[in-house]
C-alpha cells in the first residue's frame, strides 16, 4: 500500500516528510508544524535520565543484594533498554536534535551502538517499513513471513511457550539474528565500521581493566537477551499483528492505551500511539499523546482506528479474543478524550 501526504506539503521543507496510507484524518499544516517541533533539551534529558536510572538500579541491586531485586532490576534495565531504543527511533526520524550529525551521533554511540545495532542501518530497514507498510515490500513483513511464532491467531500454549523462551534467553538468537538482518540491510564505509568496532573494542578495554566484565554480564547482557528480547515480541505483536482490518483507510497498525505499569515495563516514551506515529512520523515522542487527543477528536478515528486497551488486551486478541479489549479501548479512549476537553473548557 503506497502513502499519500496527510497535509498538503511537509510542514519543514528537507525534512522527513510525514506520510499515511490513505490518511482519512488531517492536520492543519499549522497543527502539524506545531505537533513536530523537536525540542533538544527535553530529548537530551530523556536520554540522560534512562541512563541514570540503569545506573541506580545497578547501585542499588548490588548495594542491597537478593534474587529477587536482581530478577527485578533485570526487568527494569531491559525496559530502560528498550526506552533508549525508542529514543533511537526517534532519531532515525531525526526527531531527538535539530543539527543532523549531532543527532545521528547521539543515536548511535549513545542509543544504538551499546545494544549491537546501526541507526544508519536500522534507519534504511525502518523508513522502507514506513514505505511500504503491509506489503511484500515492507522488511519486517518479509523477515517474519513463514515464521509460524509470527501467524495469528495462535494457540494459547504456542504464545505462552514463546514467552517463556523470550524472557529466560532462550530465544536470545532472535536479537542476534534481529541485528545481522539490519546489518545487511545497508552497506556502511570503511570509516564508519573502523568508528564502530573501535567504539566496542574501547569499551571492552576499559570494562576489563575496572574489572567489571561480571557487572556487564549481570546488568547489560542477561536484561537485553530476556526481558528486552520479551518485550520486543509483544511490541512487535501489537504494533502491526492480530488486527481486525477496518476497511481500506487504515493500515494494519494498532494503537493500545497502556496502563501505568505498563507504560514502564513495555511501553517507555509513548511507543504504544503507533497509528499515530505511522500517520505523522514527524511528531516526537513526547508529543504523541496530544497528537492521540486530537485525532480521536476528529470524526471517525474512533470508530475506524484499531484501539486496544492494554498489551493484555494485545495478547487476548493474538489467541483470537477480541470483542472485550476492543470495547474496553473504546470506552477508556472515549473517556480520554471527554476528560481532555473538561480541563480544556475549564481552562479557556
């Protein structure tokens, strides 16, 4: 399914132009402009704060030492990774900085290049996802195609069986595998390659000489092949898989309203708003609620858009139960929206 422009012209000439499979709902160029305005600092503080709170964690697990706290903090830093993955996101779109080459810098020494992947390659796989979103065309339906873990509805004991895997590291060849597909997606040169591997190699030395190779294996590695390998399924799962096709204005692309816990431990930084983030990929992270709001106040976009309350919800609709979520998206998206225009009534 090819995009057509959901404004009449990209609200910032030589920009990443914002794009939507037949979008039924619009933005005023003026709404748009102001919806993708890209705010340095507060990308920059989203940054520093999911690296400090990896660091706490790890004070605090080793300072206070117990099973427990580890499989907890396990977790937490494998939900912090993935927040950082979706700051990287952000900059593939060039959504985190104004200046390029310090956004690119910023994605990939700080946010990609930890977690073994390119932005520049991961860049090229994503933006021809947004290309071709659904088609043969699109990279991510081609490396899930014949996989029966990516074929719904499934089985109740197949999906838990794949969860189980995820979330002990016994599927951790799938992130491997996950980062040699985006590595042949795009040639690099020579310097950028000789920059990268030297990065690890660099990081490697100074993580042996402080003697640190044990705290890298229980804080980085164990998180990332568990509970980030876990959550990129379910992601995965929810953002384009198990959905009831509306109709031909909208793409096979769901948006789920996460609850808080939720919001920490799958969705970080407002990944969950994904129809919004196909439909006007120019609006960073942090102004995709208000992006939600506004849409859902347009006419049909309730009615036509595949809403699912909760990653729960997600899973029901995966083993083929979907009236419940569904309506309950419904109903918690309606009283949303009905509590946004209070506060805007009581404020104007």
């Amino acid at each position: 399914m090819k995009y057509g422009s959901a404004t009449e012209a990209s609200p910032e000439p030589g920009r990443e132009s914002d794009t939507g499979a037949n979008i039924p709902v619009k933005l005023s160029r003026e709404e748009l402009r102001e919806l993708s305005t890209v705010d340095p600092f507060l990308a920059a503080l989203h940054v520093g704060v999911e690296w400090g709170l990896i660091a706490a964690t790890i004070c605090i697990c080793q300072r206070f030492w117990h099973p427990l706290l580890y499989v907890f903090a396990v977790a937490f830093i494998g939900s912090r990774q993935h927040a950082l993955l979706v700051l990287m996101h952000d900059g593939v779109h060039y959504r985190l900085l104004r200046n390029r080459r310090l956004n690119d810098w910023l994605s990939e020494v700080v946010l990609a290049w930890p977690h073994l992947v390119s932005a520049r390659q991961y860049r090229t796989n994503h933006l021809a996802h947004h290309r071709h979103l659904n088609t043969p065309l699109d990279p991510d339906l081609q490396r899930r195609r014949g996989d029966p873990a990516w074929v719904f509805p499934q089985a109740i004991p197949n999906l838990a069986k794949a969860l189980f895997r995820d979330v002990t590291g016994l599927n951790a060849p799938a992130m491997l595998k996950l980062a040699a597909s985006l590595k042949s997606a795009d040639s690099v040169p020579g310097w950028f390659l000789t920059m990268r591997y030297g990065f690890y190699a660099a990081a490697l030395g100074v993580i042996v000489y402080a003697g640190a190779l044990e705290g890298l294996a229980l804080y980085w590695i164990v998180p990332m092949f568990t509970w980030l390998v876990l959550v990129m399924r379910v992601r995965g799962i929810a953002e384009h898989h198990a959905i009831e096709r509306p109709g031909d204005s909208y793409p096979r692309t769901r948006t789920t309203q996460a609850s808080r816990l939720e919001r920490i431990f799958i969705a970080p930084k407002n990944v969950s708003y994904h129809i919004e983030h196909h439909f006007f990929p120019s609006v960073p992270f942090y102004r995709l609620p208000e992006l939600h709001s506004i849409l859902m106040s347009k006419p049909g976009y309730r009615e036509g858009a595949h809403l699912t309350r909760t990653y729960w919800g997600v899973l029901e609709e995966s083993v083929g139960r979907t009236a419940s979520s569904r309506s309950a998206a419904r109903d918690g998206h309606a009283a949303e929206l009905g509590r946004i225009q209070r506060v805007a009534e009581a404020t104007s």
